[in-house]
C-alpha cells in the first residue's frame, strides 16, 4: 500500500498544485487528508495562491483515491462543494497489518491520544509542524503542512511498504 498523506492546504491552489504534482509523480493508492483544506481559518495569513475554488477542483479530480477527515477549519458548506467526505472526525483504518488512526489534530493529539492498541500509528495535522515520534508506544506523525508551515518547509508524507518519508514541496 502507497498512501500521500498532507495536511493543512487551507485554500493555496499554488502549494496544492505542487502536492498534485507528486501525486502525479508517486502514484499512491490514496490520497490522506488531515483536515483544513480550504478555507485559511481567522488566525492564519491568506496563504500564497489563496484560491479555493481551484482547490475544490484539483481535489475533486482525485476524490476516488481521497480519505478525508474534518479539520477545525472545515464547514458544512466544504462538504457541499467536495466529491469525498470530509466530515468525520477520525478514521481507524488497517494498514499492512497496523492501525493508523487518522485526525486532524485540534481533538486528539499526541498529547491526547486515544485509546489505541500498541504498536498503532496516530495521524494528525493541525500544528503545521512535522513530527515522528514514539509516544506510549503509539507511533506519532504529523507531515507538516502543505500551506502555511510553521517550521519552515512545505512538506507531505510518503508511506510505503512500512516506511515513512517526509516530502518537501518545492516553489
């Protein structure tokens, strides 16, 4: 299983352009989004090449591969506008024999994780920060963000065949 895993687009047609284009490159069977897709959200700086609209499009044209879940920034009305659900608050999905519990990071969080088998992988954006790291014997990541980083780079992750990599969008 190859999943692309990205968090935080908050409305950059610009950086989700650049995500597109390693999908185009990787090929993953799914696409994983850990919320806040479209909308910037009162806290945040319009994000370079803020345009929603495109957004939705690109997104929309890869809705059979997308496993969404609702970031604090999502609304009824990006639902209306999207072909793939983006409202649950977490997804519990089995991976090449391992649990990855999927979030956006503003409910459960490395700090408050939930109730998870050993061995389990936690997923969650939120914090525009990249993170892996071994908590109560849940691995934790967080692949950045693809917008708005808060530590400096643009980035995804990468999961295949057991193996996570961090990926850098380029300008």
């Amino acid at each position: 299983m190859k999943l692309l895993i990205a968090s935080d687009i908050h409305g950059s047609a610009f950086w989700c352009e650049k995500l597109m284009d390693i999908m185009k490159q990787e090929k993953p069977d799914k696409l994983i989004l850990l919320g806040d897709l479209l909308y910037h959200g009162p806290r945040n700086d319009l994000p370079e090449g803020y345009a929603p609209k495109q957004v939705i499009s690109m997104l929309n044209d890869h809705a059979d591969k997308i496993l969404a879940v609702r970031g604090n920034c999502e609304a009824e009305v990006d639902q209306m506008v999207l072909s793939f659900p983006c409202m649950a608050e977490y997804f519990q999905v089995p991976v090449d024999g391992v649990l990855f519990y999927l979030t956006h990071g503003h409910h459960k969080g490395p700090d408050r994780l939930p109730f998870l088998p050993e061995g389990s992988v936690f997923l969650s954006g939120h914090t525009h920060v990249k993170m892996d790291e071994v908590r109560q014997g849940i691995r934790c990541l967080n692949p950045g963000s693809v917008s708005i980083p808060k530590d400096g780079s643009h980035s995804c992750l990468l999961y295949e065949d057991g193996v996570f990599s961090f990926l850098k969008l380029e300008a």
